[in-house]
C-alpha cells in the first residue's frame, strides 16, 4: 500500500520545518539564541529532506 504524498517524510519535514520557523519568530528580538537555534535547526531539516527523500523513495516531479 503505497502512502499519501503528504505523508512523506521529505513532506513531514517540511510540515516541521514551518512549525520551527513560526515558533522562532517571536524570539527574533528578544531572545536572539533561541531565534538562531529553532532557525538552524529548520534549514538542517531542509538539507536533510532532499537525501532522506531518496533513500526512502518518496520523490516526487518536482522533487526530483
């Protein structure tokens, strides 16, 4: 049974991705630490998407 492109991990992370970069912003001034690390850590998952996308192929057209 093959599973619902939204529900690919690349997609799963992107999903994440976007939950991290909201929960930084109200951080953006005054807690610039925590800002950079919730930011560093969502562009990680972006790098990281690409090559897990791969492995397990879950590709899409545009993807690819």
């Amino acid at each position: 049974m093959e599973m619902s492109i939204p529900l690919h991990a690349p997609n799963v992370l992107g999903y994440f991705r976007f939950l991290m970069i909201a929960a930084a912003w109200p951080f953006g001034m005054t807690d610039p630490q925590t800002f950079l690390g919730l930011h560093l850590t969502a562009h990680l998952l972006g790098v990281l998407a690409a090559p897990l996308g791969s492995l397990l192929g879950q590709k899409s057209f545009f993807g690819t």
